[in-house]
C-alpha cells in the first residue's frame, strides 16, 4: 500500500523503522561497479595468469605425451579412451610438476607440497583439462596426424582454450581467499 498516496514510497518492510529492513537495497550499477572493481586488479590477473601457466605446463607434458604414445602405439583405440587417458595423465604430470614447484622452490617437504598440489589445483586442472581436450577434439576429431599442418594449429587453439578456461577461476581464488592455486 503506498504511503500518503505515492505509489514509490517503500513498502512497510522496507522501511528503516521495520525490523526487516537491513539498509539502502543496492542498485545494479553499484553492483556492478563493485564487480568491475573486483575483476580488474592488475597484479592478481599477473599471479593468476603466472598460476596457470606453471599449471599449463605440468598438464600439456602429460596430456600430449599420452596423445602422442596412443597415435604411435594404440592408432586404433577408441577417441574416447584415448582422451581419457590423456587428461588423467595431464591431471598426474601437473601435480608432481606443481610439487615439484613448490618443493625447490617453496622449501616445503614432498608429502605437504603433494597435498598443497592437489588440494589446491585439481579443480584448476580439471576445467584446463576439459576446455583443452574438448576444443582439440571439436577442431580435430582426435585423428589429424602430426605432419598435418591443422595438428599444430589445432594444438595451439587447445592450449590456449586450457589457458583461459580455468584462469577466471585462479584469480577468483587467489582474489578472494589471498592463495594461489598453484
């Protein structure tokens, strides 16, 4: 019911002497003013961009290795397993590269930069994981050999495609919980 007839008064629940109303509702350009401003920290894209690559490394080692030994070894074998195999070997190459990092050069012992690795990363290289085989897939249909020209195209757009996928995420982390994924 608007107050003294005017039809953009607050209702009774939103005025500041009920007890449901909890301040001034905010308004979609101070919304996303604050999540322009949250998005747009210079030196946390930087670390989150530096994360994942070091993330990207360790996952391409074991990924296009599984790629290469199946076509050379097992040309025969089912798409799917065959990528399967390659993000779980990405998954496995990008969690000893990760513990690695953070043993030589974090000083941490090998059990805690093993769980750090892990714990702090799987998600990360999951969606890297996923955005890369999906886009090589999509472009290659998993049998372009590797004199083709297209391969290495195909393989650069896959790699960038596992870049940018998770790197939205690892600056989220790293913005909202101040640590790095990776």
């Amino acid at each position: 019911m608007p107050e003294h007839g005017r039809e953009d008064a607050p209702s009774a629940c939103c005025r500041p002497s009920s007890p449901y109303y909890t301040g001034p509702v905010a308004t979609a350009a101070s919304a996303r003013a604050t999540a322009l401003q949250f998005w747009s920290d210079r030196k946390v894209w930087r670390i989150a961009s530096r994360n994942t690559l070091n993330c990207l490394i360790g996952c391409m080692i074991g990924d296009i290795a599984m790629i290469v030994y199946m076509q050379a070894y097992h040309p025969n074998a089912p798409m799917l397993l065959t990528m399967g195999l390659a993000m779980a070997a990405g998954l496995v190459t990008s969690i000893l590269f990760e513990s690695s990092l953070l043993h030589y050069r974090e000083g941490f012992e090998w059990r805690p930069a093993f769980k750090m690795a892990f714990s702090m990363s799987f998600l990360s290289m999951l969606g890297m994981e996923l955005a890369a085989n999906a886009t090589d897939f999509m472009l290659t249909g998993g049998r372009v050999p590797f004199s083709d020209p297209f391969y290495w195209a195909a393989l650069t757009l896959s790699v960038g495609a596992g870049f940018l996928a998770p790197l939205p995420y690892n600056y989220w982390k790293f913005k909202q919980h101040g640590k790095a994924c990776h």
